[in-house]
C-alpha cells in the first residue's frame, strides 16, 4: 500500500513553486574581512598563526588580495554589480599596535575606506571583530586576559565615535562559535578557558550594542550567527545567540552548508576540504525557518553565503557559481513568499582571500590567485554576470527552477524534506 501510495504521489508531482522578486528595498551586498583580503598585516593573532603554522594552518597570510592597495578599484567593482551594501571590519590590530599606542596611519585607511564607499553612493557595513586581535593581546592571553573586555570595548568605542552618523550597520562579533572554535584549536584552550572566552563574547556583544545605540542612534547592530547544521545549531546558540538575543535589532545568518541523510559530505569541513562539501540550497529555506521561530519580531539579513572552489577549478559536481547563487536566491525568496521578513542578502565574497589558514579554498566572485600573481589581478567569475543581473530584477529569473535538487532526510526538517523530495521532484 505505501509503495503504491508513492508511486501514485510521484505520478501527481506539482511543479515546484514559483517566486515572486524580492520587495524593492531589499538590501543587496558584498561581504569581505580585514585580515583575509587587506594584506600588510599588523602583527596579531592570525599572522602568528599563519608564521607558526598553528593547527589551523598551511599557507601563510603575506598580502592576501592585497585590498590595501586596491580599495578604489574594488569598491567600484562592488558598485558595478547594483549593490547598495558593502561588508568589512576594521582591525584593531591596524589601528592600536601596541598598548596605549593608537596608529595614525591605520585610522586613515580605514578613512579612505569609508570615504570610497560613501562617494559611490554605497553604505558601510563594518564588523568590529573578525576574529583578529592584536599580537600584544596574544601576548596577554587573547580572550583570556583579564581585562579583555574593557581593552575590546575600548577599540569599539573609538571605530563607533569615528564613523558614527556615516550611515553604518554595525556587526559586533563575527560567527562568534566559529571564533571560539578556531581559538581552542589555535591556542590549544581547554574546557574552563573556552568556557571563559564564550562568557566574555556575550559581554563584548552587549556592550559594544549599548555603546552604538548611545554614539549612533538609528544605527543597526547585530551579531551574525553561522548557520550550523541541526541540532548543532541549536547546541550553539545557547550561549550566545539566546544570550544576545535582546541586543539585535535584526539576525544576521551566514548560511553556506547543510547536512542530510542524503548530503553528509558537510563532514569534510573538518578536515578543511570545502570544495568537497555538496551544498544544499534547501537548507536556506529551513534556516531561516528555524531563526524566524526563535525570533519571529525580527527580519533577517543574510550577511554571509557562497560557494568554495578547489584553487579555482571547476567543481567536481558540475555545480557553477551562477547556479549556486540563484539556487539560493530561489530559496530566500520561497521565505520571502511565505511572510518570513528577509531584509537582505551579502555575497562572500568579492575577492579571494586567505581562508583562514589556506588559500586553496577559493570564494570569490573575482578570482585572485594570490599565490601566482604578484600583482593580485581580478578575474571576473560566471558569478558576477549572475550576481549584476539578480540584483536589477530582485531575484531569480521568471519560472527559475533549482539547480540542485532538495535533500532528503534533514534534521531540520525531517518530514518536510523527505516527503518534499517524493512531490517536488
């Protein structure tokens, strides 16, 4: 009887739902990170991992995409594509080398930064900490020293004060578990000394929000959280995310990978084989169902998504960046469909860069082979075409249908997936 009752659903399989575009105010961006595109780094925390060859690592940093020196070009770039939002953090290591020592220098990139962005007639998104601290922090103990905190706090005031009433969406603390995680790896920290630095987390959160909410009224601030596969999600968010939950004004997700009993290839993340994991477009859909639940007062902005390459070959499943990209859009705009308040969606990211250890794993929507080319050249990926024409339609083509097909079997949302893949095949 169930065969039959299959096989008859099979027979009867309604076409999967068109999309309507995305409302006309919906926010478009890029996404990059200090340490990851700018090059000339500072000494801190992650050049140290990167000369030490710390766990985490087999390439070291030298200049990365060197954005440094190629801000004007790359901003213009970003413009090109219609966004209206472009993503960076500002380095304490750049701006404060040594206790008490602020750098004159380091302000005045950060200056030309915002100044670029502002005379394309893009706004700034600046995240205050993208897992990089100063290398006399290090010598401190990192998120371990005692005062930590107020030092972080400190650096946070004086990047919100110098841009405050510049148009700015504030990110406080980048994927914060994704920062403890690669800490306790790289600095070797036990159970107690974890504990303490998600303790910590949560306090530099919270008061970086008051600090903005006080210097720049109006402003927006959150945290963006990295989706992890369910249940891992929601092991995670019990210490920061529902800790934090009341100092958001919206929710920041990153959302690259998704886990199934059809799709367990997520497992080669721990291994930091990316271009091996199959992505799940679907997934999307149910991460920002689950976030709505928990926060249903609050829209959501995808401040984190992409696809990784192996050094910029063809991925071995045929997938492109171009259909990687709409696949999601098609899924973001399924939520948008069903009343789940999407307010807006960043690229990761504009460039290569330096993947936290490796530059093998390639994201960018322009490839820069920086281990080849000295003069850091950007190649135009299928991406970018992509990217420019969802942009000035809000969304994915009239009638598009995904690429990749919906998993089976995901935690998420067991019995919506499974009996999805037997309807809307």
């Amino acid at each position: 009887m169930l065969g039959a009752a299959l096989a008859a659903s099979a027979v009867r399989r309604p076409p999967r739902p068109g999309v309507a575009p995305l409302p006309a105010d919906f926010r478009w961006g890029v996404a990059l990170a200090g340490v990851q595109s700018e090059g000339h780094c500072p000494d801190s925390n992650w050049r140290r991992y990167s000369e030490q060859h710390a766990p985490t690592v087999s390439d070291e940093i030298g200049d990365t995409a060197d954005w440094f020196c190629h801000v004007e070009e790359d901003v213009a770039r970003a413009k090109d594509l219609g966004i209206g939002t472009f993503r960076y953090s500002v380095e304490w290591a750049r701006t404060q080398p040594a206790p008490g020592e602020l750098d004159p220098e380091g302000f005045a990139f950060y200056d030309k930064v915002i100044d670029t962005i502002e005379a394309t007639g893009l706004k700034p998104m600046i995240t205050l900490d993208h897992w990089v601290y100063p290398g006399w922090l290090a010598d401190r103990g990192g998120w371990l020293c005692d005062d930590v905190v107020e030092l972080w706090l400190q650096h946070a005031r004086r990047v919100v004060e110098r841009y405050a009433g510049r148009d700015v969406t504030w990110i406080t603390i980048n994927e914060p578990g994704i920062y403890v995680g690669f800490e306790r790896r790289n600095r070797k920290l036990g159970r107690m000394e974890v504990g303490t630095m998600k303790r910590r987390l949560v306090e530099a959160h919270r008061g970086a929000y008051a600090l903005v909410k006080s210097l720049d009224p109006g402003a927006l601030v959150t945290s963006n959280i990295a989706y992890l596969p369910a249940p891992l999600n929601l092991i995670d968010d019990r210490w920061f995310f529902d800790q934090t939950i009341d100092t958001m004004d919206f929710l920041g997700i990153d959302y690259y990978y998704g886990l199934s009993v059809g799709n367990p290839t997520v497992v080669n993340d721990l291994v930091g084989r990316l271009w091996r994991i199959r992505t799940q477009p679907d997934g999307l859909l149910h991460a920002l169902r689950i976030y709505h639940r928990k926060a249903p007062h609050l829209p959501i902005w995808i401040v984190e998504n992409g696809i990784c390459t192996d050094n910029g070959k063809p991925r071995s499943d045929g997938l492109t960046r171009s259909d990687h990209l709409l696949d999601h859009l098609y899924y973001l705009q399924r939520a948008a469909d069903e009343g789940i308040p999407v307010m807006g969606y960043n690229y990761w990211s504009l460039t290569d860069n330096y993947e936290w250890g490796s530059y093998r794993p390639r994201f960018g929507l322009y490839r820069v082979d920086v281990l080849t080319d000295s003069a850091k050249t950007r190649h135009e990926t299928d991406g970018v075409a992509t990217y420019r024409a969802a942009i000035a339609r809000n969304g994915v083509p009239e009638g598009y249908r995904p690429v990749r097909r919906e998993a089976w079997g995901s935690p998420a949302a067991p019995w919506s997936t499974t009996l999805g893949r037997l309807t809307h095949q």
